[in-house]
C-alpha cells in the first residue's frame, strides 16, 4: 500500500536584539548564569513589562521578506502554565491577533540536501505559513542527577514563532524549507539562525495515512532536534516507524517524542491525555500594537532577497545563472564576489575563481568566507594579472595558493618569484629566432605544412625563456616568422 | 462568556495547583456562581456600536528602544533562592 506524508513545522526563531524582549537585560549568550537578569524577567512581584521596538520591528520585516499579512492591529496576551523555566507561571506570548498571517518561503533547487537536488519532487515549490507570533523565551534548564538547574539569562529574550500548513510532503522538503528560511532570515540581519547554538529551534508534526484514506493519520510531534540534517534523519526515521506500524496494522495515537540523533532513533516522551488548557487572555500590562508606523520603518530595511539577487546577477555580471545561485546562497559569499567583480573586466572569470580555486582551498582549510585569507580586492587584482597577460593561467594558480598561505598581494608574490610573464615582443623574438635556427628540421615541417611542429618550436620559446614568456605570443610570433 | 453552569471550580483549582477540600470546593462553587451571574448582566447590554478592544484604555504603541542595561548580578538574582549551586536556581528535578 503507499502512504501520504504530511509534514508541519513549528519553528522558534531568536530574534538578534541586544536587550531583551521586555525587559532592558542584555541578550548574550554563554554569559554567566543569571547575570543577564532583573525584577521583569525574574517575575518579581510588582515588575512591569515594556515591549521592545526592534523586536517588533524585526518580526515586521520578518513577516514583509516572506509575503505575510502584516496585522493592522496586533496584542500580546498570557499564556498560563507552571513550570520553573517560566517565573511568572505565565508566557507572554501571542494567541488570536499575531504580528503577521499567511505569507509563504519559496524553496529553492540548492537548498535540498545535495544527494537529493536531482530528484526534487515538486520543483519551485512554496511552503505556506499560517502565522509568525513574536513571544518572550523561557529559561535554560539543566538536568542533573536528582534536580534541576535553572538559568533566567535566557528568559525574556525575544523569540519569534513561525507555523507552517501541514504542507511539507517529505523530509527533504523539511530540510529545504528551514535551508530557505534560514537564509532569508540572515539576508533580513534579524537572526543568526544557527541551530547548533539554539537560535533556530524546530518541532516537526508528522503524519503517515494510506493514500485512500482523506483525512490526516495521527499527529506526532518530533522535539529536540539541533541541526537542519538532524531534522531530516528524525523524520525519515519516523516515517519509517509509523508506516511500519500501520502496515502492521497498529493503531497510531497523537503523542510527542524526542529525537536521539546518537542511536538515530526517536523516543516517546509523553501521550496527549489531556489537551492543554493554557487559559489565555490579553495582557493587561502591555497595551496593543498598530503596525502602520512599523511598517514604513521595516519597508525600508527589507534588503534584496535571495532570488532578486539572483537575477541581477546574471544580468549584471554575466555569470550563469547557476554560478549566480550558488554565489546568492550564501550572503557573505555574495558581498565577496560584488567586492571583487567591482573592478573586473571580466567579472565571469571572478566567480570561477571564486567558485573553484576559493572555495575548494577555503574548504580543504576548513575555513569559511567570512574568515578567508585573501581579501576580495586582491582576488580581483589576481584575475586582472591573468587578463592583462601578465601571468599565464598556470602560474596564477601558483600565486593563488601563495597568496592564501600567506595573505600576501598578488604583485608581491610575482616580483619575489619573478615569475612575470614576458610580453614584451622584441625578447620574445629573440627566443623565436633562437628556437628556429637551433631546429631547421622542425621549422622545415611546419612551413611544409605540418601544424604540429609549431607546438615543438612554441615549447622551445618557453624553455629558453625559462617559462616566462607569454605562450600566446610567441605562437602567434613564430608562426609569423615561419610563414614570413 | 462562561455561563455558572460551565464553572468548574476543582478543575479550575487543579490548573492553578491549589487544593481544596470537597466543603471548599462546594463554598467557592457557590461564591464564584453568583459573581458570574452578576457579570452576565453585561449579555443584556447593546454593544453593536461598540468596536471590540483589548485593552481598558485605547492607549497603543508603548515602547522602548533597544538599549540594554546590567541590573542584578547573579548573586543579587540569587539572594532570595531557597536551593541554589554554580550560579544556577536549584528546583525539584523536572523532566516533561
């Protein structure tokens, strides 16, 4: 029998403020434990709150970058709950009026995982949201032997809420739409979105149900994932799981498990007996939000989003539109190559040696972009050595790995290695009289009309030369020479 | 808005973790009924000319900007803390 996969996320997003969400402690992370802490988000009695701007602001843009319904009016209202990360016994949080409804993230060819870029079952597909709510997060808890310990630097800081429709079909996709989101959410400067460091943060609803059957098989939600990888491997588990159950003919019921990405199996963390009764009801400390003025002052910092750089790419430097997607991908790799291809004649032959000789050293050194040796302006000075005829292909090579070794201009490293190339045409000449009188057979050949000889007599040039000569010019010398 | 048939005090009482005996709970029952009954005066009220609100005052947009600021150090955040070891608040070991 097949089965239909129905996939939703729940992503948590740690919005890039310096203070807190309503509180002014600062947001830092690794800071000791509960230094970052007042009477507001410690839930001292009497301690008001006050909603942070930026953070506001933040999620607007959030919300414009991925075609939200921005609310004209939006509140923030209580949700009720004990459990020691939460001192208040209640979450600020948003229930009936988010910041922003609807809205979607297209996903994109090179944000599947590379084994599966070749087999994407729905090309340009775009995964619809039902919201983004903007809410406080809640403490760190350590678990230890016989107690718990808590650290409140955490709490309060601003989190931002993101709900997909139940309209992710496949692991893949999962990993695609949080690749996507990802990227938006750094070209947009309002988070890191590292989830190894828990700034982006997901809960999966999965569902398996046989292709006849209409309505969705029970929903089991996945927790505890840290990385995007992690999120695939968990849910290509438990669809796994539940199929196999089903074909069993096991019964499923709505529970939330957890994910050991060591043994790559999930667990069952609890069974849904009783609905949550969360009792929420409008802040009454904080008074709503009108989203008018916010919206100019986020139009304004929407930045170009990755598929409008794309294009212009294409169009204004001539690369190939798949050299330009894998230069938009990656923002810091897209300033680099706008900074080199700034002065470039050819800014095509920039993006090859970024796209090439760059990110393969950069990858063999386990560097990344931002920490790369060679500054974007001495790559393109490099790519105009080679232009100019100054150094041949094969010795910019040469200079390349001495310039990522040692940081060094690419000028510099060719006057110490005297390794310019020679275009001066009356040494050249010289080398070519020499070459043709020291091999009258050969010279004899070629003017008798075999072409191959002049590749003999061109070797020749490079040796007495000592590879210094511009091989361009001295074919094009001897073979005036020879047919002269 | 909850009619007095709808309340229930010992599941209201288990979702704010307090405990009440069968006679207290029978009391508040009673009390917190009749002040229901009083609010449901309110469904008689035409409020069709009325625009919804969520706040008492139509006040909006009360921020502050994005600056931060120390204010307890970590032994400050601590002083009132029952249990406590490495700068962290000790609680009852909680695993949901």
């Amino acid at each position: 029998m097949s089965y239909i996969t129905t996939i939703g996320l729940e992503v948590h997003v740690q919005l890039k403020t310096r203070s807190k969400m309503f509180c002014a402690c600062p947001v830092e992370f690794g800071a000791e434990p509960n230094s970052h802490t007042c009477p507001t988000c410690l839930g001292l009695p009497g301690a008001l709150p006050v909603m942070n701007h930026e953070a506001v602001r933040m999620t607007v843009i959030t919300g414009l970058m991925l075609g939200c319904d921005i609310a004209p009016t939006s509140k923030f209202d209580r949700k009720n709950y004990f459990y020691p990360d939460m001192p208040k016994n209640y979450q600020i949080s948003q229930y009936d009026m988010p910041l922003c409804e609807n809205g979607s993230v297209p996903l994109h060819d090179l944000a599947y995982p590379k084994d599966a870029q070749k087999t994407i079952a729905t090309p340009d597909k775009e995964v619809h949201l039902v919201r983004i709510h903007l809410e406080e997060d809640v403490a760190k808890s350590f678990h230890f032997e016989s107690s718990t310990g808590i650290d409140f630097n955490r709490a309060g800081t601003p989190l931002m809420e993101i709900v997909t429709q139940p309209a992710i079909n496949s692991p893949e996709e999962a990993f695609a739409f949080l690749t996507s989101l990802k990227q938006l959410l750094i070209y947009g400067a309002v988070s890191d979105a590292d989830m190894e460091k828990g700034q982006l943060r997901c809960d999966c609803n999965v569902s398996v149900r046989p292709e006849a059957q209409a309505e969705l098989g029970a929903k089991i939600e996945i927790k505890n994932m840290n990385s995007i990888s992690g999120v695939r491997r968990a849910l290509a588990y438990e669809i796994q799981r539940q199929t196999g159950a089903l074909e069993r003919g096991e019964k499923l019921r709505q529970e939330t498990r957890g994910w050991d990405d060591a043994i790559g199996e999930t667990f069952l963390m609890r069974t849904k007996e009783s609905a949550h009764d969360y009792r929420y009801f409008p802040d009454p400390d904080l008074v709503p939000v009108k989203s008018e003025m916010l919206l100019e002052e986020a139009r304004a910092r929407i930045p170009e989003l990755p598929r409008a750089k794309r294009t212009r790419f294409v169009e204004q430097y001539q690369v190939s539109s798949y050299d330009a997607d894998v230069l938009a991908d990656d923002l810091e790799l897209a300033r680099y190559f706008e900074t080199a291809a700034n002065g470039a004649k050819k800014p095509k032959n920039v993006a090859n040696w970024i796209l090439n000789d760059l990110q393969s050293a950069l990858s063999s050194a386990s560097k990344t972009i931002s920490d790369c040796p060679i500054p974007p302006e001495a790559l393109d000075e490099l790519v105009n050595l080679i232009e100019s005829g100054k150094i041949s292909g094969k010795q910019a090579k040469e200079v390349f790995a001495e310039m990522f070794a040692s940081g060094k201009p690419a000028t510099k490293i060719v006057k110490e290695k005297g390794i310019e190339q020679l275009s001066d045409t009356g040494e050249i000449e010289a080398f070519c009289d020499q070459a043709i009188t020291a091999n009258p057979k050969p010279a004899a050949d070629f003017k008798a009309g075999n072409a191959a000889s002049l590749n003999f007599l061109k070797g020749q040039v490079m040796k007495l030369s000592k590879g210094k000569a511009n091989p361009q010019l001295a074919g094009e010398i001897l073979e005036r020479k020879l047919k002269g | 808005m909850a009619k007095t048939a709808d309340l229930d005090v010992a599941y209201v009482a288990k979702l704010a973790r307090i405990n009440l005996t069968e006679a207290e709970t029978q009391l508040f029952q009673k009390q917190l009924g009749s002040v229901l009954e009083y609010v449901e005066k309110l469904r008689g009220v035409d409020v069709s000319q009325v625009e919804a609100s969520a706040h008492a005052v139509p006040m909006f947009d009360v921020f502050r900007e994005d600056e931060p600021r120390d204010w307890f150090t970590a032994k400050e955040a601590l002083s009132n803390a029952p249990r406590q070891a490495n700068n962290l608040f000790i609680v009852t070991k909680v695993i949901e």
